[in-house]
C-alpha cells in the first residue's frame, strides 16, 4: 500500500508514476493532470505594509513608520488553494469570509488566478480575518491582527451543503484548520461522514477512487477521526502531541523516536513534520510504503523505505510568510497526480524553497518550478569551488559526506542511497563521472545521459548540497582534495575492494558501506528499456 493516489486518467499520470527524482518537466505534467483538488478551511487576508523609519514617536517610544506601499495577499486556506491553482490544480474553495472590504478584496486575488470561489461565503454577521505587517527596511515592526468569529450555523450548514456537491468529484481533499471555526459543527460532521469511512483502494460502480486525504492543523489530533492519508504538523504542533517529552536539537531524531505515538496522535498513514529550515521528515505507518526500492525486473525485493527526510536548501534571511502552505499544497498535487511519495516530498521542498526566497506573502507556479528545478544544474560545481566550501564546512564543525558513482538512469535504489548518506553528515557531495570516463568504465554505448543532465538531476534531490564532475576512473584524487568525513558507497561493495580506501583512511576519514538494492543496477534499467522500446 502507497500514500500516492493511484489514478488512471491520462498519459501524465502514467509517467509521473514512473519518476525517479525532480526534474523541470514534472511541474508540467502535474499541471497537465489538473488534479481536482477541493480546500476546506480558514480563510485570512495577509497584509504587507512598507515603510522607511527616520523618527520616534512623541507620544511614546515606538518608531514612525511612513508607510509608501500596501500589498494585500491570500493566507491560511487561501494561499494554500491560491498555491495549488498556481501549480495547474483544479480548485474548489470552500471557506467563508466577513461581507466586508477584506473578504471583496481576497475573493478578487483568488479568482483572478482562477481558484472556483462558488464556495467561499460571505457572512454578514462576521468579519474577515486580516493579519497585516508593518515592516520597515527588512524588519517587521508589527503585526495587527483582526480576527473573525467563525461562520455560525446557518452558514455552516452552507458550507457543508457545498462541500457535499464538490467532494465526490476530488482527487484531494485539503483541511487546513487553524482554530477560525470554519470546520466547526455541520463542516465538520459532513467531512467525517463522507470521508472517514474510505479505504485506500476502494472502487465504487463507476470506477471512482475515494480522494487523498490531507490534513494541516494547528491541533492535528483533532482529526484522528477522519483516518487522513496525510497530517502535516510543524515540529511544534508535533511535539505537543508527544505528551511529557522533552524538545531536542535534533528534531528530525526525536520524531523518528516517536513515530508510532505521532501516527497513533495524528490517526494518519502518514505524517509528514515540518522542520522549517530543517526540511521535513516523513512517517509512514507499518502498513504503508513511501515507496520501496525495487528491483530491475519491476517486483519489490528492494526493501520497503520505512521514512523520507528532505533537506531545506539554505537561504539568506527574509520576511516570508506562508511556505508551510506551499509545501503542503505542492506534496498533495503530487501525490494526487501519481507521483512516488519520495519524489512527491522532494517536489514539495523544492516549492517551499522557492517562495523563502521571497519577501511576503507569495506562491509557487508551474513556471517557477520550472525554473527553479531547470536552474539546480547550476549547482555543478568545480572541484577547486568545492574544495572552498568543504573548507568552511569544517570550519563551522559539519560533517561532510561524499559518494561518486555514474549515475547514468537514476533510480529508486540511486535515491534511496542517496538518502542514507545524508544521514551520515551534514552536507553530502556528489561527484559523478564523466561522460568520457563512464564510456572507459561502462562501454562505448553509455552513458545514456550526458554528465549535465545526470548531474541536473541530482541537485534536484533536496538530500544533495553539491555535484561535481570528475574525469578519472576512481575518485581517490576527489578525496584527496574534499577529505570528506565520510565516504559512502552501496553495499555491493566493501572496504578492502574499494580503491579508495586508502585514500580515506590516511587522513582518518571513514568508509560507510550503506545498503545494497540486490537485482537493481543501471545496466539491467537500461537493457529492459531497450528491450521494451522506452517502456
């Protein structure tokens, strides 16, 4: 059993079905699924206020703020359904506003980058909730808050009569409950009703699957009822639900410890913590694979992949507001749209990475995706820069960890290892031969993929910081330069075979030998493809 819906319809469910890792071409396909994705939830108007300080206020001692730009954008449900359109869902808003300037002014955002608003009512007898902040230079000087009251009965009742009509027809269903009592009362019991009881698998008379469950809460616990696929806390919402245990610096650690109270806390299949700059990790339940890591002839034997940790690629400081919503819209497009878990995750770090780089409130869109992914080639990095960088690692105490290899057809078994060698350290280096080398080491036919598109590739894996290119066959010259605290490889090697070795231990590095895939090598990928025509 999978978390990714196992929808049917059309070609680019079928291939996305088979992607390995992120690549620029992924955004669009999931655009061109157009997963229908329905978002049920509070509503807020987020607002941007711009101005220079060059005075104190005489009245008190609090700074004059002269305000010379206002930008208005959705938050909470909103950005998060603004964020899914934007990424090529279909999406149904179901949410309430006060009939005020607020709720005019976020129906208007949402609708002009085309989120279906039939579902987002406005109640007189509430006020939109508004959360606007003054920011001077880089700094935020204040945040006001207005909040509404929630929607009451009789809106409810609205709410839950449309959430009826558009429910059957969803690939995904997104709750995003942050404590603003839209998915009180009749919202609530209609969600419980007509999704608590599905099966993962379930078919009913007309072929139709019960849509991918998702829920981001402020107190996800409140939805254990509701069996969700999905539960996204932060690592604080996490920790409150792991009742009289302590915080630790290594959040990532302290989830794993736990990860069965968290299922048991979340009554999800799997939860996914987000650990801000930290990444995220995901945790699935004993009867759920993320993915396992199959073997060449299609068949699992590979080892079922028990957790998923992405890494946050590092930015400068800004005041950005509303990645947590990227993140959890990108990964349910994802899943919904066929995509492996893995590879789901690592899409939805690579949004969420594009929108800190922003200031404010914003989104992510098929063609930033596109762009940010088609960049990451940049990221091959000559081995003098690398020897710079490894420098000021070491500097600041991280670990670094290297591995080389081809890398010619990434696979399940490629990423799976990739993802273990970031657990060693801090930073993992990936050095890939090239094109000239791999044909030495391989055959005048290979390799398949250049050395840019394969090492493009790879920096679209969040578990890899570098990539760098070598020529010889061996990396020890690599190692001899990086001196990386570890050198990893896959398990169908050891330490007396490796020619490296040597090179390691004269400067008292180590050599990890990770799990092996057995039966899954790029040579039997490559044979099959061509057996098969590029099935």
């Amino acid at each position: 059993m999978t978390i990714t819906q196992d929808l049917t319809a059309g070609p680019e469910r079928s291939r996305l079905a088979k992607v390995a890792a992120p690549s620029a071409e992924v955004p669009r396909l999931i655009a061109e699924a157009a997963p229908r994705v329905v978002v049920v939830g509070d509503v807020m108007l987020d607002g941007w206020w711009h101005g220079d300080v060059r005075r104190m206020c005489r009245e008190a001692p609090a700074p004059v703020v002269e305000v010379h730009d206002r930008e208005e954008a959705p938050g909470g449900a909103a950005n998060t359904a603004l964020n899914a359109a934007c990424l090529g869902a279909v999406v149904s808003l179901v949410a309430v506003t006060g009939a005020d300037a607020a709720g005019t002014s976020l129906r208007r955002l949402l609708e002009r980058d085309g989120v279906d608003c039939s579902g987002l009512l406005a109640d007189p007898d509430t006020t939109t909730t508004t959360k606007s902040r003054i920011v001077a230079g880089d700094q935020i000087v204040a945040r006001l808050d207005e909040a509404g009251n929630g929607p009451g009965q009789a809106v409810q009742r609205q709410l839950a009569a449309r959430l009826a009509e558009v429910l059957p027809s969803a690939d995904a269903v997104l709750v995003c409950d942050y404590g603003g009592g839209t998915l009180d009362g009749a919202v609530r019991e209609c969600l419980l009703g007509l999704l608590s009881g599905r099966r993962s698998g379930d078919v009913d008379a007309h072929g139709a699957r019960p849509p991918l469950v998702v829920v981001d809460a402020h107190d996800v616990g409140r939805w254990r009822d509701l069996r969700p696929d999905v539960a996204t806390p932060n690592a604080e919402e996490a920790l409150r639900l792991l009742v009289g245990v302590a915080a630790s610096p290594d959040r990532a650690a302290l989830m794993r410890a736990h990860r069965q109270t968290l299922l048991e806390a979340t009554g999800a299949r799997c939860v996914v913590v987000t650990m801000d700059r930290d990444g995220t990790l995901a945790l699935p339940g004993d009867d759920v694979a993320l993915g396992t890591a199959q073997t060449a002839g299609g068949r699992g034997g590979g080892g079922r992949i028990t957790d998923h940790r992405t890494w946050a690629r590092p930015t400068s400081e800004k005041q950005a507001s509303g990645a947590g919503d990227t993140f959890v819209a990108c990964l349910t497009l994802g899943l919904a749209s066929g995509l492996p878990a893995p590879v789901a995750l690592d899409l939805a770090q690579a949004a969420a990475d594009v929108v800190v780089q922003r200031q404010g409130t914003s989104v992510c869109t098929t063609a930033d995706m596109e762009t940010y992914l088609g960049g990451l080639g940049n990221v091959v990095i000559d081995l003098e820069d690398l020897v710079r960088r490894v420098e000021v690692y070491h500097h600041e105490g991280q670990r670094v960890v290297l591995t080389n290899g081809c890398f010619d057809v990434l696979h399940r078994g490629h990423t799976r290892f990739l993802e273990q060698a970031r657990h060693l350290g801090d930073a993992l280096i990936v050095a890939i031969n090239d094109d000239e080398s791999v044909r030495r080491l391989k055959g005048p036919d290979r390799p398949i993929n250049p050395a840019a598109d394969r090492a493009a590739v790879l920096a679209a894996l969040s578990c890899v910081d570098h990539v760098t290119v070598f020529s010889q066959d061996t990396a020890v010259s690599v190692i001899e330069r990086l001196r990386p605290d570890t050198y990893a490889k896959g398990g169908d090697y050891s330490p007396d075979t490796l020619a490296e070795t040597p090179a390691v231990e004269a400067y008292g590095g180590e050599v990890a030998i990770l799990d092996y895939v057995p039966d899954h090598s790029t040579s039997e990928v490559v044979r099959r493809i061509r057996v098969n025509g590029g099935d």
